[in-house]
C-alpha cells in the first residue's frame, strides 16, 4: 500500500467499529494537542481522526491534526460516516460513494464544487454514485430539503469543508457515505444515536471488503504537474502556509504554459533543488523562496527594475532630489524637483543632477510597450512610475 490514509469521521460512535476492526490505537499527543481524538492503525498504515459535527469544527479539527508532524506523511483523505438523503430515489440504510460535494449556508448556495477522487478513478469499488451537498446547520425542514435537493442528492455537515482544505494543500480526498434517514425528519438526531453502532458495522463491512482498492486509489489521477507540487508539500526541508500552497500551484501552472517545450517538470524540479532550496535555511524561507523564483522567473523585468530603481532613485533621493516619472500616451515626462536656499545651493543641486545617471531606469520604461508596462506594474502591485518618489 501507498502512502499514510487519514479517515475522518464527525463522531466516534461511526467509527467505532472500524477502529475496533483494524486495530487502530489512540495516539499520545503533546498537552497543546491533546484536544483531538487521533488513533493509528500499524495494520493499514492510516491515522483516523474525530473531527467533530460542523464545517468549522471540522476545519479547527483539521488544521490541528496537520499542525503535527506526522501528518506530513498524509497521502489522501478518506471520509466515512452518516448522510441524510434530500431525494425519495435515494436508497435509505444504503453506501454511497461521493461524486462531488457543494456547500449551503441556509438556502444560499456556493457554486464551488470539489469532484473526489474515487468518482473518477475508482471503478472497482461496486457502489452507487451520489452528490453530496453540506449544511452548515441540521435540515429539518422539508422546504429546506427540497431546496437543497436542487444541488445534490445527500445532506452532511463537514464533507465540503474538508475536500475544500485538501484541494488546496494538494491532498487526495474521497468520501463514503451512509443514509440513515430522509434529511427532513425530525427525529434524525435520535435514529442516528440508535442506529449507530448498525451503521459503523457496515462501514467497517465495507471497508473489510474493499480495503486494498479504496488504500490504492491514490495517485492514478493526479498528473506530472501534481506530483512535482505534492513533493514539495511533503518535503521536510519546505513549508508553505495555505495562502502559499495555493500561490505556489497557480504560479507554477502559469510558469509551465510560459516556458512549455522549453522546461520540462523535472528540469524545472532540478533547477529548484539545486539553486533555491537551501538545506541550512528554515523550511519556511525556503517556501518563500520557491514562491519567488517562480515569481522572478514569471516576470523576466523585475530583477532588472529593481536593481535600476533602487540605484537610480536612492542616488538622487539621497542628494535631496523628488523625482516622478510618469508614463504618458506615447511618451514619458521626467518631473525632478528640489529647493535651493541660495545662489550657491542652486548651483550645488544643478551639479549633483548631473552626477546621477537615470538613463538606465528611463531605457527599461522605453524598452516596454505602454499596455506591456501598465500590466507588468499592475500585477506587481507596484505603484505606478508617476507615485515613485
């Protein structure tokens, strides 16, 4: 088997039997993280984790499961437990494998969707299909259900929220779910507690049955482009928060359409761990020098610009210059100003002028169309010629 699986569920009376089955032991946490229900199990090389009922509970969960080390070993994400169904087509007391999971606050919809894994890729698995759309609050109402049902054909509470955090870290994420009742009923809550331990037995039925094909869907789907980035997800000697993870992907999918045919992902993978990743440095700088290779290598002027600006404007600031250069139609105006006490200072700033070359920083804006230039300051967020003191 490949990798370490992390199995979720929102309760432990779900996974009870699953943990019991496959001999999964509880994992002694520091003090600061011993607020989490973590358990291993040797046997199938998979951590499970009791992430509580609620996306935000579900999130705060998460986020401190992957705050310990051990989850760096983390391959793919496997949700289990219990769904309401939102259609009277869907089989009541039946598995489901998830397709894709939406979310709803309410009656308001958001339009993300996230398409598992197992939906694509895993067709050993015999189960039916079924979308799945999560709620931020119980649905007990039957206009409710059947205004969710518009989007999806089962009801949780944590499944977006989760495949929502594993896409964005670069993580496989599935999801098997099973109907307890129609989403509507008012006595959801206690069938649920009644029938819990019938319904953690048939997901560890399940499992036993197709343990080797759920484990192994891991990797069949993702391509050249998400092994590169997964490997630096995963390599100790980086660190990249969220916001990065998610800046480093979409960079690096810009810098492959820029330079295709010309870099290859593993020439690309070389150049990274031979010139930028440095092995004394902390993981977290090294994150941030990825993130600005790409960035530099995305925007072929910037290394210049700077290198002239800072010359160029630092001379001339330091002798008690304010110059603005403003980028015009079809021209540019050089605005340079200082104040002058005496005939003599006058003379004194005039000679100093002349002293500092700005020719090279007046080349660069010349040397770029006029749209080229207002993109390339734009999406720098640098502030434009004319603000530049």
């Amino acid at each position: 088997m490949k990798g370490t699986k992390l199995f979720t569920f929102a309760h432990y009376n779900e996974a009870f039997c699953v943990v019991d089955y496959f001999s999964f032991k509880r994992v002694p946490l520091n003090q600061d993280k011993a607020t989490i229900d973590l358990f291993y199990s040797e046997e199938i090389n998979s951590f499970l984790l009791i992430t509580g009922e609620g996306s935000l509970t579900s999130l705060c969960t998460l986020a401190k499961f992957f705050s310990l080390d051990l989850s760096r070993s983390i391959k793919n994400l496997i949700n289990m437990g219990v769904a309401g169904s939102l259609k009277d087509t869907i089989k009541l007391d039946s598995l489901y494998k998830i397709r894709t999971s939406y979310r709803a606050i309410g009656e308001k919809f958001d339009f993300h969707s996230f398409t598992t894994l197992n939906s694509s890729e895993n067709k050993k698995i015999d189960l039916p299909e079924a979308d799945l759309i999560s709620n931020e609050g119980r649905v007990h109402e039957e206009r409710l259900k059947n205004h969710l049902s518009v989007c999806a054909d089962l009801v949780d509470c944590e499944f977006f929220a989760q495949a929502q955090l594993m896409k964005s870290m670069g993580i496989n994420f599935s999801s098997y779910k099973i109907v307890s009742d129609l989403a509507n009923s008012k006595e959801f809550c206690q069938l649920n507690k009644d029938n819990s331990l019938d319904f953690s037995r048939r997901l560890a039925d399940f499992l036993r049955e197709n343990l080797a094909f759920v484990l192994e869907e891991e990797s069949s789907s993702i391509d050249e482009e998400d092994n590169v980035l997964n490997s630096y997800f995963k390599n100790k000697k980086c660190y990249f928060t969220i916001t990065q993870r998610r800046n480093f992907k979409k960079l690096y999918s810009l810098f492959m359409r820029e330079y295709e045919g010309k870099w290859s992902h593993e020439d690309i993978k070389n150049k990274i761990n031979r010139d930028v990743i440095d092995e004394k440095d902390l993981p977290k700088n090294n994150g941030k020098k990825i993130i600005y290779f790409l960035e530099q290598s995305l925007n072929p002027y910037e290394n210049y610009f700077e290198k002239i600006h800072k010359s160029t404007i630092d001379k001339i600031k330091k002798n008690g210059f304010d110059i603005q250069i403003r980028h015009l139609e079809k021209e540019l105006e050089v605005d340079v100003r200082f104040s002058a006490k005496n005939s003599m200072e006058w003379q004194q700033k005039i000679k100093d002028l002349k002293e500092v070359d700005v020719g090279p920083l007046l080349d660069f804006y010349e040397a770029l169309d006029f749209h080229q230039l207002n993109n390339f300051l734009e999406d720098k967020k640098l502030r434009r010629p004319k603000d530049i003191h």
